[in-house]
C-alpha cells in the first residue's frame, strides 16, 4: 500500500507583540514544520487568523499559511473568497484554507449569531464551500437556490495556487464527513482524544465509504493534544488539556489515545509510523507550546 508522505504543522494563535508574532512564525519554519495554522476563536486573546496569517507570510519564505479553522457560517463567502484569493497572492501560492461548521455554544454568542444546531450549521458549511470553491476555481457560481449567484473572482487578483488554494474540512459527524469526502483536499478528523483509535477508525471509514473514488485524493490530518518526551509534560499541557476537553492526560496516555505521542524521539516516530499504516494518517498537528518538544520527530519523518 502507498502511504502519502509525512507533513508536520503547527497551531497558533498568540503572542505578545507583532515583533514576537512574526519571529514564532519564524521559528515554525526553521524547525522544519510545513504549515502555520490559526484557530477561528473568540475565547482569550487570540489573534484574528487572516490578518495574522498575511504578517506570517511577509516574515516567512516557504512555510505554508493555513486556517484551522474558519468557521463557515461568520463571513460572507464571497467577501471569504476574496480574503483568500489575496492571502495566497500575497504569500505567493502558500495559503491553505480551513473550513468548518463552528462549535456554537459562547463562540457564536460572542460574535452576535443565533444558537444553532449542528445540523444547520453543516448546511452553512456546504454553502461555504461551494461558493469560495468555485470562486478560488475561477467559476461562476449560478446555483439559482443559493443566495450568492453570479459572483467571480473578476475584481481582485486570483489565486496563485491552480486549479485553487487547497481546502480542508473539520469534520466529525456522518454528515460533515460526507461533505469533506466530496469537497475537501484535507480532513481533519474531529474526534474526542479519549474516543480511542476504534473510534477514529470508524470515522475514517465512513468518510472512505463517502469519499469513493477521490479517497485516495483526501490527506487525513491528526491534531496532537499532548508531545510527551523523555521528560515530565508541562504543566501547561495538563491545564490545556483540562480546559479544553476535562481530560486527565495520564489516562489518555495508558489508553493509548492516538492523540498522544510519547517517548523517546524513535519510539514517537514508530507510534505516528504505526498510525499512518493502520489508517492512512499522514498530515499532524501540534499547539506552538509542543512545537520545540516535537521538533526531533518533524526533523526524522517529515518527506518521508
């Protein structure tokens, strides 16, 4: 079986000043990782992603810029598209755009939008993507039943990237999976980091079972939660991982989450090794404070 090749990235979101911002961006690109993403969040003091990501694209060279993700339903498609179309003309060709349905809850509250069910906010998703897909395309989008018809990239520079920057898709549910199968060039997998290596397996499988033939085509993404080296974890981890989910990170390591890597440098590549055979994951992410932790595995697997 051909496995895709290994490529690493890093996500995040804060910084003291523009001067720290742009020197991690830096940092992102010496230590060998491929991308630079930013979250869509209105909780804490997180940088805004597009504007953010075009001062990462003037400090950096080769290092590509990505989204991690939008929510869909926030912005305009169109005015979304433009965004876009300028971010990958700016960085010359190394924007990579991330959509997805949005977590509800305080986030939507925040910016001013009705409470949703995720359902509705699946539809929204889909809208997105056909409309800023088709723009980036360089096609028309007629759709009669859609709110936004006859818009094109016509007005604004096009993307460098052909036939169009590529897409990610955060998804999760049988429904969004089956949208990224058809519309996406990358997939993240939404799964809790306690949900076990079954339960991503499933999901892998329907999106296989939706994808079809363009299965072969999607690059599957795997956001680490925790990089656990021969030393003690940071303390920080433990609270972000607290935070964010309510887990306790020494159960996820003795139940052998696949969001965590741990040991020695060798030992992590065999366990991401191991994953990728199994089920065909191949692009991993990490937050910028496991980034320097995780810099031996990027350096040993990255290409390959």
């Amino acid at each position: 079986m051909t496995y895709r090749s290994f490529r690493f990235g890093v996500v995040a979101a804060q910084a003291h000043s523009g001067e720290a911002w742009t020197r991690k961006a830096r940092r992102v690109e010496e230590l060998g990782y491929a991308t630079l993403l930013m979250p869509d969040r209105l909780l804490g003091p997180l940088l805004s992603p597009l504007p953010a990501l075009a001062a990462a694209a003037a400090a950096t060279t080769s290092i590509r810029l990505g989204t991690f993700v939008l929510a869909a339903g926030w912005r305009n498609p169109v005015l979304l598209a433009r965004e876009c179309a300028t971010l990958d003309f700016l960085s010359d060709g190394r924007f990579e755009l991330g959509l997805g349905a949005g977590v509800g809850g305080e986030d939507a509250v925040r910016a001013g939008f009705p409470q949703e069910q995720p359902g509705a906010r699946v539809d929204r998703l889909a809208e997105t993507l056909s409309i800023v897909g088709a723009i980036l395309g360089g096609q028309e989008e007629n759709e009669s039943d859609l709110p936004y018809t006859g818009t094109s990239s016509q007005g604004y520079p096009p993307p460098v990237q052909k036939p169009r920057p590529p897409i990610l898709v955060a998804a999760g549910g049988k429904r969004s999976l089956a949208l990224a199968g058809r519309e996406a060039d990358i997939v993240a997998l939404g799964v809790r980091p306690d949900q076990g290596e079954a339960i991503l397996a499933e999901k892998i499988g329907w999106l296989r079972h939706e994808a079809g033939e363009r299965f072969t085509q999607l690059e599957l993404n795997l956001n680490l939660v925790a990089v656990i080296g021969e030393g003690h974890p940071e303390r920080r981890t433990r609270e972000r991982l607290q935070a964010l989910f309510g887990l306790d990170l020494d159960e996820l390591v003795h139940g052998g989450s696949p969001f965590v890597v741990s040991g020695t440098t060798e030992e992590m590549c065999e366990q991401l090794l191991g994953l990728r055979e199994r089920l065909g994951v191949s692009y991993i992410t990490v937050a910028d404070e496991l980034m320097d932790t995780f810099a031996p595995v990027v350096e040993r697997l990255a290409g390959i």
